[in-house]
C-alpha cells in the first residue's frame, strides 16, 4: 500500500455553537444515518488505505463510540488496523494536543514506524467523495512536496471560514491565505493534503523544535517559498460541517435527489456503524412529505422537508417542519418544531413549539425523559 | 479445541414448499420477514443473546442466499476463533453419499461436528418461526430436571391444539405421552420443534437409528427415547411465537408488526435481533408519497401511497403508486401509477407502470390450492412484471413474465405464471 491516513479530528468550534458541547464535530451525525467522519474513513477504505490514524482529543467520547470497532470500514485486518489515537502523558510530554501538527508530532513514533511511502491527512468534518490514489497520482506527476486538496466553496459568504488558496494555471499554490477577512478567491483548502511520510516526519520534528505547532500556519505558509505545494481540484460534490449554517444546509441538501443518488446509490459506497435497529414504523396519523427518516424512527404525526435520524419518536398532532431530529430524540404530543435542530436524546415535552426565527434554532434542554 | 457446555444445530435445510413461489429460489429460512430481517435471524440472535457462540447451521435445499446471508457469522458476533457458526451442507463419503433425509438423519450426518466440541448438551432448532427465547433458561430447566431431554412446548387454544403435536406431561412437567395431530387433544401443550439433549442421548439416540430411513425426531428419535423410559421434560414458553410455515401465516405475522403497539416488539433495545445489513442509509418519503400504518427499510424511495403494508430495505414506489396491505421484499420496484393489494411480492422484483395487482374476485388456485388458499398475490424473487397488465387474486408469478403471458392483458384470479429457470 502507498499510503497511510491520518484524521485530524479533534478539532471544535465556536461556530457550532452548542451542538460541540455533546461531541467532536466529526462526530456529527449526517444525512440521516452517518456521522461526518463515515466520509473521510469510507473514502480513505474505498481507495485501499488500510492504516488510518484518527487524532482525536476533544470531547471524543461520542467518536470513540462511533469508532468501537474497525469493522464497519473494513479496516481491522493483519495488514493495518484503524487507530485512535488521543493525547497520553509520557515520559517526555504532559501536552494536550497543542495544533494540528503538534499532534502529529505527539504520534511520530507511529509515522516511524510504517513503512508506506505517503501520507493522506484528512479531517473529519467534511462531506464528499474523493479517490485518494488519483491525488496521489497527480502528486507524484507534479512532483510535488505537499498537494492540498481544494474545492470551490459552495457558499461565497462562507469563505472566511477556510485557507483561501491561488494557483497558478499548472497548479501550484501561490498564495495561502488563512481565514482571511476579505477573499481573492473562492477556491479553499479542504484540509486534505498529500506528502511524502519522510517529509512530513522532517517537518513535523523541524516545527516542534520551533515551538511551532499548527499545520497550517507552521508548514504550509512558511514553507509555501520552499517546498513545491500544489493544489488539486475536487471536482464533485463537497462540504464542510464546521458551522451551524453549513452544518443545516449540508444535512439539508440530502433531500435533493442527485446528492442522494450520488452517496447513497453511487459506487463506492459510504459506510457508518451498523446498530441492528428495526425498520421505521409509520402509524395511522403519520404524514410525511420530503423527509428521510432512519431506521427506529416511530412516527404518528406531520414530518415535512426534514431528516429524522435513527430511534426518533413523533408523537400524536405534531408538525416537524424545515428541521433535522437527531438520534434518538422523543417528541410529545401537540409539539411544533419549525427551523430547528433538535439534539440527540433530547424529549420534547409534550404541548410545546420551537421555531427558529431567523436562524436555526438549536433545541437541547435536556428534559428528564421519565418525568413525563 | 476447548469443549463447549452447549452447542446449537439448526436445522435449515428445508424448503417450505407451503410458502409457494416465496421458496422457489430460497431455503425457507431465507425469506425476509419484517422489513429488514430474514427468519433465520431469529434463531440465530436467541442463540447469540442466550450465550450459545457455537452453531452448526445445516443447509440443502437452495442455500446460496442463506450461505451469503451467514457469512461467517459477523452480524450475530457468530465470528469466532473457536465456535461461531458451521454452515454444514451434506457432503460425499468414500463409502456412500447421501443427501439429508429428515431431521434427525441430518443431525446424525455431522456427529462428527458435534463431538468436535464434545459438548455436554445440544441444542437442536429450525428455522421456522419467529419468536424471541433465552435457551439459557431452558438449558436451566434441564439441568434442574435432570432431564435427558427438554422439548420447548407452548400453550396454544385448545380448539387449535390438533393442528400440532402435543404433549402431555404430569405435575412435574415430565412428558408422559405424545401425540400427533390428535383429532381430540388431551393437553394444549405445543411441541415448538426446539429441543435440548444430553449429548450422549443424542448420540446413542442417533447411532441406533441410523439405518432408519428419513430419521425425523419427531416421528423416531423422541419415541426411540420415550420407549426406553427416559427422562423428557416438557419446557413451557409463554412469549410470542409464531409460525411462518403457510403463506397466511406469513402474512398475517408480517402485518402484526404495523400494529400501533405490536405484540412482538422489535423496537426494544433488549434481546436484540440481529441481521446482516445490506443498507444503511435512511429511507426518503417524497413530497407525493403518503405514508401510513407501514413498516419501511433501509434506503427506500417511496413518492406513492403505503398503507398497511411490511416494505423491505431499497424498495422503491414510484409516483401515482398505490400499495395496500402487501409485504414488499427488499429491492422491490413498483413502478408509475401501479395498483397492488394484498400481494406478497419477493426480493428484486419489478411491477410496471400501470399494472395492477390483486383486484377483481377470489378464485381457487389452479396452481395448488393447498398452497395458494390465502386470498393472497405471491410473487417470487426477481420477477418482471410488464406495464399495465391486470392481475387477479390468489394467484402465482415467478420469473421474467412479458405482456404476451397475459392474455388479453390479464392473469385471472386462481391463475398462475411460474417461468422458472428463465431468468438471468
């Protein structure tokens, strides 16, 4: 195998608000039935990497959860294995992850000690599908030091959120600029890069002696004179959940057709976490329009333009409109739910109504479920 | 290898010829039940939840899918490196070879597997119902009884009871007398098929009618012990279980889980039934559908009208779509504006646009009215159906059908078209 996968996925955000205060947000649950990190690991399994390291430190329970077993990725073979590797104290080191690179750092014995040639790091909170081997190809025909990833950003206003990046017309990144305030550009680094493991070892070992430890600002930016850093387009469909807006809209657009056909029936496919739950149940009164629904899901009212995620109740009267239900939420009775994102296990109590007004409402109240 | 306290044999080679054209291309433990699940999960689940990690599961007649179905066994944690589940199909010896003819004669083909594990007890299953059970409990039952053997018995109306085989045990629930479909019952005690042995009564048992031509255990191993005076224990269960050995029952079984609290609840997180899952994503309920008093798998794409029906994993309804009272296996395409009603439809079929299915009046199966007696369309695997064709009641479909099989553009009710071996 040529390369090994490293996901970065202990990051947070203020940008999402208090859905980060239950989970890392790879550890979002998407389209219904997966959880942001699915994509990155599917990907990575679909292009035959078979040692995937995911750096993790932040509220990881929930991912730790998710990542119980290898199985469900395929990895977890003789050849290779899925790694979760969180901060330790050791001998030489009582740090929390201090940045991205820092965190490699803290894990390069394990770089060390593969043997596969290149290295793909990923995070964990975007949405697409991507061949891995067809960057690494053009890596290899540029010949290039580090590639990046880039996408065009699906929403102009969004750009200040992401390393806004300029080619010139063979490729090569002549400007990286991190968050920046006002954008040259609508192309952006999707936090996927391509790099030789002995590089990226050199690199990791120059910065930490620097007291340098973010990816981005410590290698890509102060190396882009030095090392040859290339972009390579994704060309299909791509998001990033890292905002609550983005975070609505991307689970949102699931209800458009192509992006269904293109995750759910396109080849290859994604894979998530197996939960044997039962198939959903529709009562009499349920009356659903544009919806997905998961399996588990027990409805017996109105569901309208929103995706129900697995082991959701919908009690009797009810009208779920414009909003996404996370796993395992129980709606009482006479409840109205309109521009929300109701948060996983939560109870609505019964007689109730939440409504985003101008922006989408995030509902966690944490209601005793027994108390009603 | 270490020895195991108890092992389970499954008994999954039959074919269910009542199920009709559902069996046709599947070993009866292999027809999908409830959405996402096929019958032999059932059995499989309760042996993995009541502790048992060692199944031999003995195969024959059509076992491709169920052999794909099983794997090795990672959906019901059966992936182990000592135990886990055996697919176990007859096979050739030097000095003969023979298919498995009854029950027991299987059992005895794979003595064998069996003293591989040397167990202390065995447990012996079908693939036939659906039911939840702890064989732990019952394990428990038999030892406490010092039982030789412990034969699952359930009360069923006594007005029923001559439909099954019934025992007929004392205060001690020792069995005392056994009878076979009895005109008039003297228990209401229901033998379920599910036994436990000592091993070396199984053992003996089996060796000494080895010569006995289809051994069943029913018929000649239980007797076989019952003449020698050992000691039979009958083991009550008072929980949901239910045979889906006829098309009706079948049916009815499927539609008790739409149920607004169905009596067997498959939404509880305790004793979970496992399956190996084909899909994952969540289904999508388009602005045209309405959706009612259903069941719905994994990945459907449903834009028509359900109502009352049991819909599998990957089922699409297209547009103008009416399903009724029907059980849609997974993969099942119902195209435009189609009309169908109480059908059972198998996995992979397709239903053109403008077809419709299950109307005008019942009429005796031509086919086999033993079989087909349900007021029920059934359908088998991988069927095509052609556009705006009229399908009557009680009738059967299996393979690729075109308009010219329907004459005039109808198959009557009590018909049947039955194209087998022409599909691709």
């Amino acid at each position: 195998m040529k390369a090994l996968g490293i996901i970065l996925a202990g990051g947070n955000s203020s940008r999402m608000q208090n859905l980060s205060d239950k989970r890392a947000i790879s550890a979002m649950p998407i389209g219904g039935s997966y959880r942001s990190i699915d994509f990155t690991l599917s990907n990575m399994t679909n292009s035959h990497i078979q040692t995937v390291a995911v750096l993790s430190q932040y509220n990881a329970r929930s991912l730790n959860e998710h990542l119980n077993s290898s199985k469900w990725w395929n990895f977890g073979r003789k050849q290779g294995g899925l790694f979760l590797f969180t901060p330790t104290v050791t001998a030489n080191n009582s740090w929390w992850y201090r940045g991205t690179a820092d965190a490699m750092w803290q894990n390069i014995d394990f770089l060390k000690k593969r043997h596969e040639p290149y290295v793909i790091i990923a995070s964990g909170d975007c949405v697409y599908k991507l061949d891995f081997n067809k960057v690494m190809d053009y890596h290899i025909a540029k010949q290039s030091n580090i590639t990046v990833v880039c996408a065009k950003v699906p929403d102009y206003d969004d750009v200040g959120r992401f390393g806004v990046v300029k080619m010139d017309h063979d490729g090569q990144i002549m400007d990286f600029e991190e968050k920046p305030m006002v954008a040259h550009s609508d192309i952006v680094s999707t936090g996927i890069y391509v790099i030789r493991r002995r590089t990226l070892i050199e690199l990791l070992e120059q910065c930490n002696k620097e007291g340098r430890y973010n990816f981005v600002t410590d290698v890509l930016i102060r190396y882009k004179g030095m090392q040859k850093i290339y972009g390579y387009m994704l060309e299909g469909y791509w998001s990033n959940i890292a905002s609550v807006k983005s975070y609505y809209q991307t689970n949102m657009n699931f209800l458009k057709p192509e992006v269904r056909d293109y995750f759910f029936r396109q080849e290859p496919k994604i894979y998530s976490k197996a939960y044997d739950l039962a198939p959903a149940k529709f009562n009499a009164g349920s009356n659903v329009k544009n919806s997905l629904i998961a399996s588990s899901c027990i409805i017996n009212s109105q569901v309208e333009n929103s995706i129900l995620f697995k082991k959701v109740f919908v009690g009797n009267n009810c009208v779920i409109k414009n909003s996404i239900i996370l796993n395992g939420a129980y709606i009482g009775d006479n409840v109205y739910v309109e521009n929300c994102i109701v948060e996983s296990d939560e109870t609505l109590l019964s007689n109730t109504s939440y409504i985003g007004k101008d922006e989408i409402k995030i509902v966690a109240e944490n209601h005793n479920r027994y108390g009603i | 290898m270490s020895s195991k306290e108890m092992i389970a044999m499954l008994l999954a080679g039959g074919q269910g010829s009542r199920l009709g054209v559902l069996t046709s291309d599947v070993a009866k433990p292999a027809v999908a039940f409830g959405g996402k699940y096929r019958i032999i999960d059932f059995p499989l689940s309760n042996c993995i939840n009541s502790g048992i990690d060692t199944v031999g599961v003995l195969t024959q007649y059509q076992p491709l899918v169920l052999n794909s179905h099983i794997g090795i066994g990672i959906p019901w944690d059966l992936d182990r490196n000592n135990g886990g589940v055996s697919v176990l199909p007859p096979y050739e010896r030097s000095d003969n070879s023979e298919w498995y003819s009854g029950t027991a004669n299987a059992i005895y083909q794979n003595l064998k597997y069996m003293e591989g594990y040397d167990p202390e007890y065995v447990l012996i299953l079908s693939g036939d119902h659906i039911y939840k059970m702890d064989y732990e409990a019952m394990l428990d039952f038999h030892k406490q009884n010092n039982a030789d053997i412990t034969i699952a018995a359930i009360p069923v109306p006594i007005e029923e009871a001559s439909r099954f085989g019934v025992v007929i045990t004392d205060e001690e629930k020792r069995i005392r007398e056994f009878e076979e479909k009895p005109e008039h019952p003297k228990s209401n005690l229901a033998s379920m098929g599910i036994y436990i042995f000592s091993w070396p009564v199984l053992r003996d048992a089996l060796v000494a009618l080895k010569d006995q031509s289809n051994c069943d255990f029913g018929k000649h191993i239980i007797p076989y012990c019952h003449e020698r005076d050992m000691r039979i224990f009958a083991y009550e269960f008072n929980g949901y279980w239910k045979d889906v050995g006829t098309l009706g029952s079948y049916w009815e079984a499927n539609m008790e889980l739409i149920d607004l609290i169905p009596e067997f609840n498959l939404y509880e997180e305790f004793w979970k039934i496992y399956t190996k899952q084909s899909m994952i994503e969540p289904q999508y309920i388009s602005s045209t559908a309405t959706v009612s008093k259903a069941i719905i798998g994994a990945g459907a794409e449903i834009a028509g009208e359900v109502t009352g029906s049991v819909l599998g994993p990957g089922v699409v309804i297209e547009e103008g779509a009416v399903v009724r009272d029907s059980i849609l296996m997974r993969g099942v395409h119902i195209g435009k504006g189609a009309y169908v009603e109480k059908a059972i439809i198998a996995e992979g079929t397709q239903v053109g646009a403008n077809t419709r299915i299950g109307i005008g009046e019942y009429a005796e199966s031509k086919l086999n009215p033993k079989v087909y007696q349900f007021d029920l369309v059934t359908i088998g695997s991988k069927t095509v159906i052609p556009e705006g064709v009229e399908i009557g009641k009680n009738t059967a479909i299996h393979g690729i059908t075109e308009a010219s099989d329907y004459p005039n553009g109808r198959l009557e009710s009590g018909d049947y078209i039955i194209k087998a071996g022409e599909e691709s």
